[in-house]
C-alpha cells in the first residue's frame, strides 16, 4: 500500500481537478459505470459520483492506516463533501428517494430518511446490516 500511495494520490487528484464538477456541481461527478455496474441505464452523474466518494474513503482509510493524519483528514473531509453533495443532487425528500433528477424525479432507490455525510453509506435498504460492505464501510 505504501508503495503505490502516490500512484493513489494522484489518480484522486485527478478525479478531483479534471472530472468532479465545480459551483453547483461541486464533487458531482459525470463518468458512467452504468454500463458494467448495474443491469438497468443508471446515470452517470449517480454512478460517477458514488466511485468518487469511494476512492475518497478508501483513501483517508489508506491515509490513516500509514500514519499519514493530514492526508487522512483532507480525504475523510472530501469524502464526507462528497456524500453531501451525492445526497444533496440526487435525494428527492417528496418521494424519499434517490433519484438521477433529485427533487424532480420520479424513480429511484428507496430510502426512509435523509442520510447524513457521517453514515457514508447510500443503501438502499432501511437496515445497515442489510448493505454490502462496500456501501457502508
């Protein structure tokens, strides 16, 4: 892990500087997944945004596990923006969903209450037990 940090480092600061967005759609994301990650057509603002905010958490994870605290607290930071953002763009608080249109959607993954940043987890179920790992960690 150590020895391919930077490599890590740098694909992060990537993402952040050329792909996620910036105003209003700042920490959105635009690169579809939908094509291998799901069966029906996901946008890929909801797919690109969610990779976004993993690599995020994985990283601060990464950070800290090598003793590295500022590069740990920078990425825990975005990724919590990160999950703000995903919830603030695409949660519909009328339908208690997330949809790809956020308030104006109609369709969607159900969820029963606004998540928060700090659960930094988008499942779809009503129980965390219930979530694969990878969503909720």
């Amino acid at each position: 892990m150590a020895r391919y940090y930077p490599q890590m480092q740098a694909f992060l600061n990537y993402i952040r500087t050329r792909k996620a967005g910036t105003g209003a759609d700042a920490h959105i994301v635009d690169a579809a997944l939908g094509d291998w990650i799901a069966a029906e057509t996901t946008s890929g603002r909801v797919t690109g945004t969610w990779g976004y905010h993993q690599v995020a958490d994985r990283m601060a994870k990464m950070a800290a596990l090598l003793g590295r605290r500022a590069d740990a607290a920078e990425y825990r930071s975005l990724a919590d923006d990160i999950a703000t953002a995903f919830t603030d763009a695409f949660y519909n608080e009328t339908l208690g969903l997330y949809t790809s249109q956020g308030r104006q959607g109609s369709e969607g993954r159900h969820r029963p209450h606004r998540p928060s940043p700090s659960t930094r987890a988008w499942c779809p179920t009503t129980s965390a037990r219930e979530c694969p790992a990878a969503w909720s960690s």
